[in-house]
C-alpha cells in the first residue's frame, strides 16, 4: 500500500519547502507516489492521485477531501489534510464515517526556534538602532562624523548591549523559554511569567519566575510579550499593565500584537515613552501612511519572523514522525532537498 503526497500551489506559497522535504524523509521507509499540481481549477483528489485504490495513507497539502472521493480510495487506513494555515473543522466527521483515521499537526513547535532567533534580532536591532543607522548611511554622511555620532543608540530609550538588561517576558512556552534562554547567556536579568508552565520551564532558560504580571511590568527594560493568540490571551496585558511600564522601556513583539492593549501601546510608542520593536501588529498590513512607521524608535518587520527553510523542513519533520515506519536513522540531511515537480492524472 501507498503513501501518497499531493500538493496544490497554493500550499506551496506558504510552505514552499515542506512538501519536498515530507517526501524526502519518508521515501526510505514508505513506497511514495507524489503528486505537485499546477495552479488551475479545483479538481477531486480522486482524480489526481495515481492508483487511489492502493492508497491507504493520503497527505493533502492545499485540497479538500470530499465524500465522492471515497469511492475512488478504498483502502484508506489514515488521512491528513491541511488547507495552508490550518486543517479544515469538518474532516473529522467525514474520516470517521469511513473509518479512517484522521492525523493531526500541531500548531507550534516548528517555528520556535525561527521566531525566537528573529526575536533576539528585533532586541538587538532595536537596542543599537541597527535599520536606521542603515539607512542613514543610504541618505546622508551624517552617520560617519566621528566622534559626534560614533555613539548611535538612543539614550531616551533602553539601549546598548543585552548584557545587564533587565528582561521581562510574558511566556514561557517553546518560543518564549528560548528567547528567555538566548537572553539570560548573552547576561541579562530575565524574569518571565507564566502560570500554567512547570518549574522546569523556568530552570532550562535560565530566567526567574515571576507570579504577578502586575510586578513583572514594574522594572523591565525590555519587555516581550511572548504567548500565542487565543481567546484567553487577547489583551493578557492591559492598558493598565502597559501604563505601568517604565519610560524608556523596549518592547517587542514577535508572536501576536493582539496580546497586548495595543491602543495603549501605541500612545506610548508615538508619545515617545516606549520603544518598539514588532514582526507582528494590530493591523496587517501597515497602511503606508501608519505612523508607527518609519519611527527613531520603532523597529518593524512584516511578520516573517517564522518563515524560514528550517521551520518548513521542522513542519515535514514533525508530520513524518507521526507515522509508524518513521525512522530517525533513516533521515536524509536537509542541506539537499531536490524539489519534485512531478503532475499526476486529471491534475489541476
């Protein structure tokens, strides 16, 4: 019986090498008919699928399955389907009235290590001032008159090195405990909160645990609200926790804006009471005539901080592990994925 991949363009746009790297790891360990589609009309995956009678593992990366599909897929044991960012509600009830198991993905993980990398990058550049001395070195030769502006940082907000820094973060899940770790051995004071992580989450990044939101707002220097989004953390930190942040201090934001009051937030920021620096906003995407943009003490990037070819390869990974016959030891090296172009019957 067959594995069988089928991928439409629209999921390769997102996750442009994840299909390539899912059939690499499983072709030495499973028999793989692989299917790309070209962009085009919706088709059934019946349709698509070579041989869908021998399939009795489907991955659908960008195309519904359907009830008429069934007929076609008789040996059907287990099914995956993610349609770009998430996997359709109504898959369940319709595997389970065939038998057939549904596989799941989980929704992190994949990109922690992409986004907690990216944060520390937001941190550094915000605290140097790294974009806009870039582009003052575009736009005049004011930047290279030493000793005048040898000193580039700001000293109206939080800046020079992460040494010493007070750090405060709002998480201590797989992106924040990394970021926390990154932080605490570059020497700052990090502190992080969190109710619902054990202990060890603490001890492993290296930060304190704080028990009161309230108090970790009181002394950060740098602050990072750090959680995913859910209704339960939309507006976590309110427009009083905001208020209370010392003037001068650095936030960034790297996983979701909505965690935070950002009406708050961005009085502070545009009064000039608090840096940013933020992948994520309010609002995606800026309009160009946001006054949030173009800031001395704003650092902004288009939430890409997850895209990476190493968190698209993780995602493969991390799907291919669900499977019985997946062997680490068999796991080709990710340095070489050759992209596989192959169409099958009726493709899109």
């Amino acid at each position: 019986m067959k594995t069988a991949i089928v991928v439409h363009p629209e999921f390769d746009e997102i996750w442009p090498f994840t299909a390539d790297r899912l059939r690499q790891v499983l072709l030495p360990v499973a028999e793989v008919s692989f299917v790309r589609l070209p962009l085009g009309p919706g088709a059934l995956l019946s349709d698509v699928v070579p041989e869908p009678a021998n399939v009795a593992r489907l991955i659908s990366l960008g195309l519904p399955l359907r009830e008429d599909d069934f007929a076609a897929f008789t040996s059907l044991t287990e099914v995956f389907v993610s349609l770009g960012y998430e996997e359709p509600d109504d898959l369940g009830d319709l595997l389970a009235t065939h038998g057939v198991r549904k596989l799941t993905h989980g929704s992190e993980g994949f990109w922690g290590q992409s986004v907690s990398e990216f944060a520390l990058g937001l941190t550094i550049g915000a605290l140097r001032r790294i974009p806009q001395m870039h582009h003052a070195i575009l736009s005049g030769l004011t930047a290279w008159d030493y000793p005048l502006e040898q000193f580039g940082d700001d000293p109206r907000f939080t800046n020079g090195t992460v040494e010493g820094k007070r750090v405060r973060i709002v998480g201590a899940g797989n992106i924040a405990s990394r970021y926390a770790s990154f932080m605490h051995m570059l020497g700052a004071d990090v502190a992080a909160w969190d109710p619902f992580a054990g202990e060890p989450a603490f001890h492993r990044a290296g930060s304190r645990r704080e028990w009161h939101l309230e108090k970790l707002v009181e002394d950060a220097e740098i602050f990072v609200p750090m959680v995913p989004l859910t209704p339960s953390t939309e507006g976590l930190v309110t427009a009083e926790h905001v208020k209370a942040l010392p003037n001068g201090c650095l936030v960034v934001q790297a996983t979701r804006a909505k965690i935070v009051d950002t009406v708050e937030l961005r009085r502070r920021v545009l009064a000039n009471e608090l840096s940013l620096a933020a992948d994520v906003f309010d609002v995606e995407p800026l309009p160009l005539d946001d006054p949030l943009l173009g800031r001395d003490n704003v650092v902004h990037t288009p939430h890409n901080a997850g895209r990476t070819k190493e968190s698209n390869f993780r995602w493969a990974e991390m799907l291919a592990e669900k499977f019985d016959e997946y062997d680490r030891r068999l796991v080709p090296p990710r340095e070489d994925v050759p992209e596989q172009t192959e169409s099958g019957v009726g493709a899109l």
